[in-house]
C-alpha cells in the first residue's frame, strides 16, 4: 500500500470510530515505515484523535504519549498546532492539566509560533477545574504577551468559566473587552451569558439577553431556548416555558432530550403527571429515547404521590431500554421508602445500589438518619454518621439539622449542642431550620 492509499486507510479508519487501541498501534508503525513518499502529520493527527475519543482513556492514554514520544523523535514528521492541541485536550480530560502546561511549553520552544488553537484545550481544562483565574491570566496576559492573540474560541471559554463559578459581571465585562478587540460575539457567547444569567435566576435580563442576541441578527439555537425553559420551569411557569417551545419549533429548530426532559421535569414538579407522561410519548415519537434524567423526574413525582409501585415499574421498563439506573435514582426510592417508614425496602435498595457498584452518598445517608430520628432511634442514626464519614462521604447543612433535631425531640440537649458547635467547626453556618430545632431546646430549658 502506498502513502497516500495508507493515509486515506488511517483517516477513514478513524472516521469510522470502530479503531481500536492495538489497531492504532499497528497503523501508526506501518505509517512510521513508510518513506516513498514520507506522510504527512494528518494521518498521525487522526489516529491522536480517534485515541483520545476511546472509551477508558485513563487507562489507555500512556500509549497516546508513547506514540506521540516516538513521533517527535523522528526528525522528517514534525507535530503541528493540531497535535499539540490534540495531546493537551488529552491532558486535561485525564486531569494532567500540569503535563499540558509541558506540552505547551514544548509546543512554543519548537513549534512554529503561538497559536491560540493550543492554549484553548487547556482554557477548557482550567476552567473545567475550576481555575478560572488561571485561564483569564493566560487569557488576558500571557497569550497577548507571547504574541498569541486570543480568538472567540479563547472568550468563550473564559465566559463559561466565569459563569460557571456565578461571576456574571465579569463575564458581561469580558464581552465588552472582546469587541473593543474587534471581535464580534456569536451565539455561543450569548447562550453562555444568558444560561448564566438563568442559572443566577436572572431571568429578566436574560430575556433582554436574548432580545439582544436577536436584534444582532443571531438567532438563537435549542441549547439558548432550553436554557431560559428551564429558568421558567424551576420558577414553576410552565405555561410560559411551553409557548417558548412552540416559538422556538416555529423558528425550525427541533427540541432535543435536554429540553424535552427540561418540560417534563417541570410538569412532574408541578404534579402536572398525565401531561409530563404526554411530553414524553412526543419526544419518544419524535425518535429521542429519555435517558435516565428523563425517567428520574417521572420516577420522583410517583413516589412523591405515593405510587411506589408504578414507580418500580417504570424503573423496570427504563433497564430494559438499557438504561442503567444512578445514584440519584436510587436515591428517589430511598428518600421515599424511608419517609413511609420502610425501613427495611430501603435497605434493600441501599443494598442493590451497591451492589450495582454504586456507592451511597450525603443524599442516601440523610434520608435514612432522617427516618432513625423520626423513629426516635437516635443512637443508630448516629452510628450511621460515623459510617458515613468512615467512607469519606462528609456531612452537609442536612445532616446536621437531623441529628439537632433529633436529639432535641429525644431531651438530649447537650448532644445537641455539642452536635452545632461541631457543624460550625466544620465550617457550616446554622441556618433557619437548626435554628428552628434549636429554639425547642431553649423552650424545654426554660420549662
């Protein structure tokens, strides 16, 4: 086979997302050997990406280096800015955001220039991490500084970061910022801006965001409308959020199982049950399967209305659509059986969960310390709470306020205070409800 027929092979190999790990391997040596004439970096480029798109990359991203080590070895096929930002994309999805900083070390002392192709995977990798302030120093200084002008992609993800951690200002500063440097912001600034306002329950100036957008000749897309739906569904207006979606079906854009599962979760909320299980025949028709987001909001209000039953059932019917169920699902049953005092159901579903190699978290543990107190065994729920924390999974506000209150019910005054001062200690403030629990202590005292 000749170069040029072996490059085609690799690239509609990877095309195909069927390569495997050995395969790639494979083709990478027949590419290293071929010399009549020598290939281009895009093969190698290829089979980068279609390695890093593989399931368990964890596992299998040392061969990624392996191979890209022998690459650069070689002095006729030299990395480009594709590759670099391949391997750096690689970095940060395995959380070696401090290797990507050697790549793009490595990428400026012998690449051609830099390039804001490179620094964006790794904008995406801090703010993924919560390193907003780290990205908007490269952002802002160092990219501008190496004579790397940063690009709409750059912005972008700057202003998802700055969303991301509630810092709406700044992102709306950092628009500003960007067209006084001549670039013009897309839809993808917009949503960003407007799902952080929604997020914020800034709806208002979302909608005059989006307003915004419009007049600017952008039209929004379903990522924009499913973002403001959602705002109107958890402020309980579904009405509002339904003629959202017959505008944004007239405007040809087809809903897809975000906003689907966004409506139905809102009329689940609202009890609204016989229009939520319509919402999803429709998205069922329209060929968009729920996953389990969709099948935990229906699951949630049955419980909620006391039909366990048919809850199991839908349970059932969602594993034999091949979805498997996760902790959050678990979790509306656990809640659910232990405010109906069962006790025993509850652990057994505890036990399914892990067994399913899930492990209970903060939410699980406070649904069973809750129905203990209740049951005035406050002793186990205690022993629950050093198991708790013997798994790493540490108390919340929620905890706390079971076991205050419980101790108050049961006289145990003291324990009770005891219990606040270790809260405060690790750093909660007491709020509305423990001091609600608390005020029974103060009563009982006086009495």
């Amino acid at each position: 086979m000749g170069t040029r027929q072996l490059e085609s092979f690799v690239r509609e190999r990877c095309r195909l997302g069927t390569l495997t790990v050995n395969e790639a391997h494979c083709l990478f040596d027949q590419l290293l050997a071929t010399s009549s004439p020598t290939p281009s970096i895009y093969p190698f480029n290829h089979l980068f990406t279609a390695l890093v798109r593989m399931n368990n990359l964890t596992i299998h991203y040392p061969t990624i280096f392996s191979l890209f080590n022998r690459l650069t070895q070689t002095k006729h096929i030299l990395p480009n800015v594709c590759t670099y930002s391949i391997l750096i994309n690689c970095c940060t999805r395995v959380d070696r955001i401090g290797l990507a900083f050697v790549l793009l070390g490595q990428f400026l002392k012998v690449g051609p220039g830099a390039d804001p192709g490179v620094f964006n995977p790794l904008l995406k990798g801090l703010c993924k991490d919560d390193r907003i302030h780290e990205a908007a120093a490269i952002v802002l200084d160092k990219m501008p500084k190496l004579g790397c002008i940063p690009d709409l992609f750059s912005y972008n993800i700057l202003m998802n970061g700055l969303c991301k951690i509630g810092q709406i200002d700044k992102a709306e500063e950092l628009v500003d910022y960007m067209v006084s440097k001549g670039l013009q912001p897309d839809v993808v600034t917009y949503t960003t801006l407007i799902d952080g306002l929604c997020k914020k329950g800034l709806l208002d100036n979302a909608t005059q965001m989006l307003q915004c957008m419009i007049s600017k000749g952008l039209e929004p897309d379903v990522v924009t409308y499913s973002a403001v739906m959602d705002t109107l569904c958890k402020q309980g207006d579904i009405e509002k959020a339904e003629e959202l979606l017959d505008r944004m079906v007239s405007k040809g854009l087809q809903p897809n199982i975000v906003t689907y599962t966004t409506l139905i979760d809102g009329l689940c909320k609202k009890g609204l049950l016989d229009k939520a299980n319509q919402m999803l025949q429709c998205m069922i028709t329209k060929g968009l399967e729920p996953d389990v987001v969709t099948y935990n909001a229906l699951m949630d209000v049955l419980c909620k209305k006391g039909e366990i039953e048919k809850a199991e059932e839908l349970l059932d019917f969602m594993v034999s659509k091949g979805v498997q169920p996760g902790i959050v699902t678990y979790n509306i049953f656990i809640d659910r059986l232990c405010k109906k005092g069962l006790l025993d159901k509850a652990n057994q579903m505890v036990q399914c969960m892990i067994s399913k190699g899930l492990e209970p978290d903060v939410v699980t543990f406070n649904a069973l310390m809750d129905m203990l107190c209740k049951k005035g065994e406050i002793e186990k729920a205690e022993e629950l709470l050093d198991f708790m924390v013997s798994k790493g999974v540490q108390p919340d506000i929620v905890t706390y306020n079971i076991l205050i209150d419980g101790l108050c019910k049961k006289g145990l005054l003291d324990k009770a205070e005891q219990m606040l001062q270790c809260m405060i200690s690790e750093g909660l403030e007491p709020d509305v409800i423990t001091y609600s629990a608390l005020r029974c202590t103060v009563q009982t005292r006086r009495n």
